[in-house]
C-alpha cells in the first residue's frame, strides 16, 4: 500500500480509532489512490508542509477557497484585528452587511441574499426555498453534479431520462430520492422529455455551472442557455451552483462569463477567505419567501460570523486588484507548458482549463459528462498522483476532481511542476 511519512501513518493509525476511516471528509482517505493520506503541519503560500517535514506544491488550496494561497498576510491580519471584539454574536453585525452587498453588487441576478456556514448549507436552503416558491416538490440534477450531502442530492441515476433516482447513500429515504430526476448533463433530449412528462411538477433545476466533482467538464455551446429557457417557460427556477467557481472565474462567476441569469445562486469557498461559509441569493420576490418575511424557514446560529465575513471581504478585495487576470495569467502558462509536454510523450490526454481551475483527464475521449470521467485509465492517474507526490507536488488524491492555482503559485512554481510530470510521466 502507498503511505507517506512515518509519523503521518503513525498520526493516520491513531485517528482511525477515533474517527470513521481516519479522516473527516471522504476525498482525504486517498482510498481512489490506493493509499493513505499525509498530515498536514502548517502552510504558506503556494506550499504544503507535512508532519514529516517534507513540502509540497499545492494545487488544491482547502479545495478551492484559498486563491491568495496559504495563510495570506491580509487575512491574517483582518483575523487578528477582528477577533479582537468577538468572534461569534448570534447577533447581526457589519460585516455580514457588508458582505451581502459585495455579492449583490458582483453578481447582476442577486438582488438579496442570505449568509451560512457550508455549500452543503447553500444549496440545501436554495432548493428548500424553491420547493415553497414554486409550490412543487420535484427537482431536477445531473449525474456528475455534487452539490453537498443534503438526503435530496445524494441521489444517484436511474436506468433512464424519466426514471426518479435512488439513493446514492445509506441513510437517505427512498421516498426524499423519489422527488429527485437525475439526468446525463450535456442531454438536451433527456432534459426535454423530464419537462414534457412531469414539467408542471417541477420546482427547481439545480446544476453546477461548470461541473467541477467529476474532474471539470463544460457545457456544450447553447446547453446552459437551454437549462434557462426550459424552466422560465415551465415555471420551474434555475439554480446555478457556483460553489466552486463563484469569485474565483471573476466578480460574477460563470453566469458572468455565460451572460446567464439564474433565478438563485449558491456560493461558498473564496467568500470565507479559508474559513467555514456558505450563501445563497437570486431575486428579491423568490429571496422574501425566506423567514421572517415569508414561510420558508432557514436559519443557523453561525451563519454571517464576523471572521468569516471579515476575512472574506478581505480577499474579494485582494482579487479585484487585477487578481482575476493574473490567475488567467497563470492558468495559460500552466495551460500551454503541460499541453506541449503531454503531446511530445505522446500521453493520451483531454485537458480542461479556465482561469484558475483545471483538470488532466488520461483519455483520449471526449469529456462531456461523467460517464467519459470514468473511461480514462485509472491505474495511470494512481501511478502519476503518487509520483508527483513523491516529487513534492499535491495534486487532488482523485482522478474526478478539479486542481486549483492560487495568486501564490509563480511561473517557476508551475514549471517546476511541469518538470516533475514529465519526470513522472518518463518513468511510468
């Protein structure tokens, strides 16, 4: 078996007496590397350190929200200075107001929106508040798409466009996947026949605008727009998911860069600056169904904390001084190196990129939906991640997941990480 470091596998034995599988999130097991995991010591930057002292390149980043890199200065400080007055009030405060009005002002389709403390939390809430919208229980999702491990979303597909899922999980009631239809993304036609049997049951499509838990996968030209217009004519609303890409693919997100309005959006990551947070917003008349206004009960105790809020609105505004152009800068360089690489080693390969985010899938196939994700050659990507992290570079311990650049990451980081690819890439 691939382990690390002795005092990482000595750390990795004891926390499986005390925590299911050693770990507190599934992806950190390294169970799809075929391995175990390393601990982590401290961070800074664009580098990793682990309990045995070695260091890593990282391209995961807490899995997308530190996009200044590790442990920044300016968070750093706001979290001193902050902290100083309170941590927690359970009582409104300035800077979840301020908060609020930087997404409305970022992001043209949310008028009002609402702070908590996970994606999971987000999307949850935006299909709870769909549901008491509309009036209609069923929603719409697509394989591939993961959107937090709420029961309604833990659903896997049925055996066809029509068939209601099943669930994806123990533990979630058949009859909560009952209300789910799972679709092949990328379908125009599994879409339209959903809407055209159960249309006018439909409350609510919930998508990842650009899926990112199954590698990273685009849309087809027109498919995103098609998700628009099919629910506006039905009745049903438009969830985007930008969990992942909100405020890391610029102010707006995907939706800016698509020209799409959703009817809510779900953010996460880049807001909380490296600390637990989650929010969801859209138009005001859907946003008012939320208590105390209207019938559709939310709440958390945690939610818009002040060091959360705080050091989010500390790196939203280290990113709008031209942080988006640079981390295009830098994805294009990284872009353009592994693309000549892998075309001179002759691997086959489909590479997926925009800005800051980006995926190596071992295939020669179209990426077009998570089925064309589970064709590449697995046992390629083990071998490759446990290379690179022999060689120091920390690629996401899964061939379904995104890797993510930071505006810590320097050119003479990313090249020194093509090298160590190609190293690799020699060797097996």
């Amino acid at each position: 078996m691939n382990s690390p470091g002795p005092l990482s596998k000595k750390m990795f034995a004891a926390a499986n007496l005390v925590t299911p599988g050693g770990v507190n999130s599934p992806v950190r097991a390294f169970k799809n590397v075929d391995g175990e995991p390393f601990f982590v010591r401290r961070a800074k930057g664009s580098r990793v350190e682990d309990i045995d002292g070695k260091t890593y390149i990282d391209y995961i980043g807490s899995w997308g929200p530190n996009i200044l890199g590790h442990a920044p200065a300016v968070i750093i400080n706001t979290l001193h200075e902050v902290a100083k007055d309170g941590i927690s009030f359970g009582i409104p405060n300035l800077f979840e107001v301020k908060m609020a009005q930087k997404i409305v002002e970022w992001v043209p389709s949310v008028e009002k929106v609402r702070m908590c403390n996970s994606g999971t939390e987000a999307t949850m809430s935006a299909i709870r508040l769909a549901r008491g919208f509309t009036g209609r229980d069923k929603l719409i999702k697509f394989d591939g798409c993961y959107h937090g491990h709420s029961d309604s979303l833990l659903v896997a597909a049925g055996s066809g466009a029509l068939t209601q899922g099943n669930p994806d999980s123990a533990g979630v009631p058949k009859a909560f996947a009952e209300k789910t239809i799972v679709l092949p993304y990328n379908d125009p036609a599994a879409l339209e026949a959903a809407f055209a049997a159960v249309g006018d049951e439909i409350a609510a499509i919930i998508v990842e605008s650009y899926p990112a838990n199954a590698g990273l996968v685009f849309p087809k030209p027109g498919y995103l727009e098609l998700l628009r217009s099919i629910t506006k004519k039905h009745g049903a609303l438009l969830i985007f998911d930008e969990v992942m890409t909100g405020f890391r693919l610029g102010k707006a997100g995907v939706q800016g860069l698509e020209n799409l309005t959703p009817d809510l959006s779900c953010f996460g990551k880049v807001i909380g600056g490296g600390l637990p947070v989650g929010a969801f917003g859209g138009r005001a008349d859907v946003m008012d169904f939320l208590a105390p206004n209207g019938p559709v009960y939310q709440a958390g105790t945690l939610s818009g904390n002040p060091l959360a809020m705080a050091a989010g609105l500390a790196q939203l505004g280290e990113l709008e001084k031209r942080g988006f152009e640079r981390l295009d800068q830098l994805g294009a360089h990284f872009e353009a190196g592994l693309r000549k690489l892998l075309d001179e080693k002759g691997v086959p390969h489909r590479f997926n990129r925009v800005g800051s985010m980006f995926c190596l899938f071992f295939t020669d196939r179209e990426i077009v939906n998570v089925k064309d994700v589970m064709q590449q050659d697995l046992e390629l990507f083990r071998k490759f991640f446990w290379g690179c992290l022999d060689k120091g570079i920390y690629i996401a311990p899964s061939p379904y997941e995104t890797g993510f650049i930071s505006l810590a990451h320097t050119e003479p980081d990313l090249d020194d990480t093509l090298s160590v690819f190609e190293e690799v890439l020699r060797k097996i």
